[in-house]
C-alpha cells in the first residue's frame, strides 16, 4: 500500500478546495519542481513556499490529480473549485467568463482573472480556456491578485505550470475515444539536445460531432469542432547562473458557433400560445437554422523568458510575449420578427425580400421552435395577425439575415522582476511591466439571398450578401505598471506581507465603418452615424492596486490567515454609436429607461478575507474554511440588445455591488487509499446602486451562482504488485443564477412600442416582459472514472454527466426584446482512454 500521505496529499490536491500540507519544506524553484516529496509547492506570493503556508485561498492540481481527474482546461478546473464557475464557448471558443466569488468577466471586455502560464502573464482572453501544453500543477487563487500578478486578476488568477525538460529522454501518449464521435489525443516527448539545453514538444488534438442535430440542415453542425495545438519550449542554461526558456504555440479551431436557442418572457401573450411566457429551464431545444454557423480561431504565441542569479541571493527575471489570435463566427441572424428584411429602399434589397417570401413559402407549417410558426407571409403576427409569421433566433427561413463577428488581437508584453532568494525571514520584489494590445472587432448583418455568408464585414447592394448594419473599430492600449512586494516573518510563527501595484492604461478607439447606406432602411451602415461624426476617442485610466496579508501558525499543522486587496480593470470604449442608438430604439421609443455609454467607466474592487486552514487526526483529517466580503465599484456588466437596427452588443457599469460569502472544504481520509472530501461556498450578493438601470437595485450580481457544493471520492490501491486501480468520482452541484442584473421584474420591451400601432391595437402593457423565468435553476453534474495502471501503461473508462443531467450553460436576456437567448450544457460522455509512458 502507497505511503498514506502521498496519497492523501495528492487527492487533496485533486478535490475541488484548498490543499492543505503540513511537512516542512524549504523554498526552491517552482519552475524545476511543484512538489517535492509529500509536500505540495505553490507560486501563490510569486515565490515557492508550502501551500500550507499561503494566507490566502488556494485551490491546486498536480499532475496526478490532473491525470485522475481527467482535467486539462479551465472549464475542468473551474467545475472543480468551490465558488467558482465558468461560460465558455456558447458563442465562440475565445468567448470565456469565469466568476470567482461573485466577480464576473464580462463579454466583450477584459477579464477578470489573469492566466499566468510558467511565469508568464497572458492577456487575451480568448486564452484562458485553450490547452497550454503538458501540465504540471494548477492553481486558483481567488480574490484581487494584481498586486502580485498583474493586469485583469479583479477576480483571481490562475497560474499554469507546464512540464521542462530534465536530464533523461521521456515522453507520453494518451488518447480517448466517446460517443458522438468524441477523440481527443496528447503527445510530449521531453529530454536533454546537448549539454545543458533541453527541450519539449507536445501536440493536442480533439475532434467532435456535438450533441445537437440541425433539422433543417440534416446535420450535426451545431457544437460540433475540431482543435489541434503544438507547443514546443526549449530551455538552455547560458553560464552557472543564468537559464533561457523560450516557448511557442499555435493552435487552430474550426466548429461551430451561436450555439443558442431563443426563449420569450411575454406574460401577456401567453393566452394565445403558453410558450410566449417560457421558464428557460423548460426549453426544448430544436435547432433549424438554414445558415451553417462556423467558428475559426488561429493562435499563436511566442515568448522568451530570462532568469540570471546574482551570488545566489538576488534573481533577476525578464520575459517577452508576442501573441497574435484571430477569430470570427458566421451564422443565422436574429432580426426576423421586426421585418427588416422585408421592405426594401431599392432593387439590391428586392433580392432578399423576394428570397425571404419564397424560403417562407415552401416552409408554411414548419415546425419551429414554440412560440414560432411560419405562416403563408413573412410578416410578424402583430401586422399580420391572420395568416402572417412569428420566427425565433435562427429560423430556417432567409427572413432573420446573417451576422459575421471577428475579433483580431495583438499583444507584446514584457516584464522585468528583481527578487530576492536568501530563504532568510524577508522575501521582497520589485519590477515594471509594459503591454501594447491592438485589436480590431467587427459586427456584421447582412441580408440572406441564399447564398451564405461572406467573410467580409462589408458588402455593397450588389453583392450576394448585402451588408445593412456595420460595427468596425479599432482599439489600441498601452499599459505601463511599476509593482514591489515585501514578505516578512517577524516570528517563525507570524508573518506580514504587503504588494503594491500601480497601473497607468492609456487605451483609444477609431470607427472603421465607411460612409455606406443600409439599403434596407436607407439610413447609414452603422445606425450610429446618424447622430453625428465617429471621431476618434483616447483616455487614461489609472488605479493604485495594495495588497496586504497576515499569517499566524500557532502550530505546525494550523494557519490563521487575512489579506484584504483592490483589484482594477481598465474601462474601455464600446462601438461607437452605441449609446444615441440605445437612447432613440429604446428610452425615447419605449421609455426604457437604459443608460449606455460610448465609453464604460474603469472597475474597482476592495475584498477582505479571513480564513483558517490545516490538518488534524495525524493528517487524515484536512480543513479550510474562509470568509470574505468584497465591494464592487462600477462592476463591468455586458447587455445584448436586438431591435429593428438589428443587434448590438455593449459593456455597461453597475455603480455599486456588495458580495459577502463563505467557503468550507473538508476533506478525510477514512482508510489507507480512500479519500472522502467536500466543499461548500454560498455568496450573498446585492447591487446597491445601478445608474445604469436604476430599478435593479436590490439585486444580485449577475453570473454569481447563490451556492456551488462538491462532493467527491477516490479510491487509489494496489491489485497486484504491478497494477493499481483508481476510481474516481466527482458530484458538482451548482445553485441559482441570475444572468442579468434585471431578475424578478417587469420591463417594457419593442413589442410594447408596436402593439398600439400595429393591426392588434393592443394597449403597449401588453407587450411587457417578466425575467422571473429566466433564472437558472439548480442543477449537478456528476463525473466519474474508473481506471488501471499498469507499469508504464493506462487505461481507464470515463462517463462526464453520468446521470444526463440537462441544464443551461448560458442565459443572455435581451431585456427589451422581451426574451433570453440560452445555450445548453453538455449531454453525457461515456468513453474509454488508453496511455503509455516512457
């Protein structure tokens, strides 16, 4: 029977809260080793100490957990973290939001938690859920980490470590195979070229079908995709004291996108069809778009990193990035039910009129997703109550347009630190930091004539693909930031620590839309211009980001702990126009009462957390429990608008949110090999103030689940001398979320506006929404895994949502269209893995 610690240490570390370890350990490089012996070693203060040690909340992942888990991305990380949760990839595969704790990256601004892989801070967000080589060891540090590690870690940050080369030839294969046609493969193969320079490659590739069929298209064409990735690291000691590690990767994605369903909330409408008022967590979801929706993403990355030893007590470390991703989606568009597509300004928009009555035509009685129908016209019912049509999202008629959406990004970052190394009671760093961010984004409707979608944001009248609605801009940043920190253990059992951080983003925006006519409407391409010029706009946001911790060890296996910090993001720019055309379609139409600006306000947050972590019953029994309460200034919040100019998406600010919260992890071996553990975190969260949208105070804070519990086992022993089975199993249970700061209310939408001059003559209360059923309800996924190892060989069998359990990934309101676009979550995934070492 393995050593009962080295077993309970790795399940600690594989269970969804914070490891404990209580051996003493001295402080060594993390890069060359993440654990040493029966001791787990964490980078969490940006320097190798006990994770026993770090007053803060850790949550770790060695390699083994890793490999017992199945873990290899931030969506398997997060499902095994208590108060944490993740949306990615419901729109596109760069699309990713993580919540920690009641902080939520919003879509289409920065994120809030910092991915730092081997030391090296990665700002794009479409990086944080793609494969980042062969990883080592995870960690998920929750609460404000820009002191220590930089720009956009509001939330938390999650630090990487990939494997280098040693001094032996080694490597590793393993690959997968499950239902709907799921294969998923890894390679490395690692070791010494020469005297004192090594390298490693490693390859990954996954390949799906999806779970849904498009049943108009006869095909599995709505989450289905393909990745594949190469990264290759080469590291070189250049003298004694100083070693090179450079890195590059490339990754492709192809797949599909908008992997969304629509879902309305019309009370009112209801005594003519039950499905106008649908709770989300009912929805049936059908898929019938005539448009194929594809994803592509390229990535590539390069970067050097430079660590040179003055006399063994000072480290100097500097390192560059270059990252260049590109991506764009193509699908379906939304805008059917207000009629753009149908009355045309001129012969050019003819074409799709008449395409949109004949693919309505041969469609008369198809059966779309509930409360749509298609009737013998292409008019929405309010005109037409007696023979016309009502689409959802995605209709299989060319009556809703395309959409096109591309974001392209370039970073170059760099970053020199000076650090001390003695091993001595005082730990100190000092360093600058520079970053160049050029992206460009784009958002395109246009017209279907059956011909597809074109690859490009615009497209004349003439054109098979006529363009009617163009958001293009341009945004550049600077970031300058100067950072230090201090550690000092004024005693052996108590030690102070404070980081400091300032930041200084000078960030600008330019509208690319050229001067064009929307030939449906007449009026110009991006409805914004109607208001006036788009002339360039620049500004500078700037914030001081403190960090100080305490920590007391009254004994070996036990530390009390606080830290209290700010976190920052930058404000930005959304596409220009946005705010006249939010302003005109919705308070002067339908007195909304919705404020967006041009330009969001930078987002502040102050957190305090108290704890206490370690170990009794001679290290079977591990505990940590944590408190904390944060408040959030101007917290950035994403809104999704759709209207008759088409759709538009915004990053808003709410004034003010408070979140208090707890978390408890447990964990208790029960005899040599088997590991029981559990972790429970509620947060309580309100929005005091909300300019934004005045009547939502009192809220909670959007994308925060009220509770996340994990509950889990593993059993790891010895058959024979030469094999060991392990079984695994892992129960996530996550509790309501809002996804929107409007929840339990009733709002005016477009249909209130068209109802009193529409052919109905309705009064416009009719026409109102109420999000109370657009709630996710509670809902829990259980993964489990059974498997043997056998020398140098694996093979295990998986089920991932063993008991099929259906729930949403995603549920994006569009307050004034009266409904929500939702996405599914994954179905179950049952297959077999084969490894082998060497």
């Amino acid at each position: 029977m393995r050593g009962f610690k080295t077993l309970l240490l790795a399940s600690i570390a594989a269970s969804p809260f914070t490891a404990t370890a209580v051996a003493a350990q001295e402080q060594g490089d993390a890069d060359t080793e993440v654990t040493e012996g029966e001791v787990i070693i964490v980078t969490a203060r940006r320097q190798s100490e006990r994770l026993q040690d770090v007053p803060a909340s850790v949550s770790v992942l060695t390699a083994d957990a890793l490999q017992k888990t199945g873990a290899d991305s931030a969506d398997d990380f997060a499902q095994l973290t208590p108060g944490v949760t993740i949306v990615t990839g419901t729109a596109e595969a760069g699309d990713t939001q993580i919540n920690i704790r009641g902080i939520n990256g919003a879509r289409d601004a920065e994120s809030s938690v910092a991915l730092v892989v081997d030391g090296i801070l990665k700002t794009n967000t479409a990086q944080l859920n793609q494969p980042q080589g062969t990883l080592q060891q995870v960690e998920i540090l929750k609460g404000p980490q820009g002191a220590l590690y930089g720009r956009n870690a509001a939330a938390g940050a999650i630090v990487l470590q990939t494997l280098k080369p040693g001094d032996v030839f080694e490597g590793a294969v393993q690959a997968s195979y499950a239902n709907e046609n799921t294969f998923e493969a890894t390679a490395h193969v690692a070791g010494p070229i020469a005297e004192n320079l090594g390298f490693v490659l490693s390859g990954y590739y996954r390949t799906t079908d999806g779970f849904y069929r498009n049943t108009f298209l006869d095909a599995k064409v709505v989450d289905d995709q393909e990745v594949w990735t190469v990264d290759g690291r080469l590291v070189a000691d250049l003298g004694e004291n100083t070693e090179l590690d450079v890195k590059a990767r490339y990754s492709q994605l192809r797949g599909a996108s908008i992997n969304f369903n629509a879902s309305f909330h019309l009370p009112n409408f209801a005594a003519v069809n039950p499905a106008f008022y649908e709770d989300v967590n009912r929805h049936e979801f059908n898929y019938y778009s005539n448009i194929r929706p594809t994803n592509e993403q390229d990535s590539f990355d390069i970067s050097a990193k430079v660590e040179h030893r003055f006399g063994g007590d000072l480290v100097l470390t500097a390192w560059a990035l270059y990252s260049d991703i590109a991506q764009s989606l193509m699908a379906d568009g939304t805008s059917a039910d207000f009629a753009r597509y149908i009355a045309a300004a001129d012969p050019a928009g003819a074409t799709a009129v008449n395409s949109c009555f004949a693919s309505t035509a041969s469609l008369t009685g198809f059966p779309v997703n509930q409360p749509g129908f298609i009737g013998q016209i292409p008019v929405p019912f309010i005109f037409a109550p007696a023979n016309g049509s009502t689409f959802g999202a995605y209709s299989p008629s060319t009556c809703d347009g395309t959409q096109l959406q591309t974001r392209d990004q370039r970073d170059i970052s760099a970053e020199i630190r000076l650090a001390s190394d003695s091993g001595g009671p005082l730990n100190w760093q000092l360093g600058v930091y520079y970053l160049n961010i050029d992206r460009e984004t784009g958002v395109s409707l246009g017209a279907d004539t059956g011909a597809g979608v074109l690859p490009t944001l615009y497209n004349g009248p003439n054109s098979s693909n006529p363009t009617s609605l163009l958001l293009n801009d341009s945004f550049k940043t600077d970031v300058y930031a100067a950072f230090g920190s201090i550690d000092y253990a004024v005693t052996p059992e108590f030690d102070i620590g404070l980081a400091l951080r300032y930041d200084i983003e000078d960030r600008s925006t330019a509208s690319l839309v050229p001067t064009a006519t929307d030939p449906f409407t007449g009026g110009p391409i991006n409805p914004g211009q109607a208001f006036g010029t788009l002339s360039p706009k620049d500004a500078t946001f700037k914030q001081l980001q403190p960090k100080v911790s305490l920590s007391y060890r009254p004994m070996p296996n036990l530390n009390l702990y606080a830290n209290w910090g700010i976190g920052f993001k930058s404000g930005g720019f959304n596409n220009q126009g946005s705010a006249a055309i939010i302003d005109q379609n919705f308070n002067q139409f339908i007195g909304s009462n919705v404020t967006i600006e041009d330009q969001y306000r930078k987002e502040t947050s102050s957190a305090f957390e108290v704890g206490l972590k370690g170990s009794t019953a001679g290290g079977r029994l591990t505990f940590d429990l944590a408190g904390y309460y944060t408040e959030i200034d101007d917290m950035q919040f994403f809104e999704f608008f759709v209207g008759p100019f088409g759709l538009l998406r915004v990053v808003s600010n709410i004034d003010k949110v408070k979140v208090k919260g707890f978390e408890a992890n447990i964990g208790a071996e029960i005899v040599d090999g088997w590991m029981l553990y559990s972790a429970l975190n509620v947060t309580d969260s309100e929005i005091e103030a909300n300019s934004s949208r005045p009547d939502t105070v009192g809220n909670k804070s959007p994308y925060t689940a009220d509770w996340t519990l994990n509950i889990g086992t593993e059993i790891d022993t010895p058959l024979t001398d030469t094999i060991d089975l392990i079984l695994r199993a892992d129960y996530r249970l996550t509790g309501p979320t809002w996804f929107h700061s409007v929840q339990d209310q009733e709002r005016p939408t477009l249909f209130s506006g068209l109802l009193p001059i529409s052919a109905l003559g309705l009064p416009a209360f009719v026409g109102n929404a109420r999000y109370d059923v657009a709630q996710r309800d509670t809902f829990g996924v259980l993964n489990v895994r059974a498997g043997l190892e056998f020398g140098d060989f694996s093979a295990a069998v998986f089920a991932n949502n063993v008991l099929d359990e259906e729930y949403l990934n995603e549920v994006i309101p569009a307050i004034e269209f009266g409904g929500s676009f939702i996405s599914p979550g994954a179905q179950r995934l049952v297959g077999v893995e084969l490894g082998y070492r060497f």
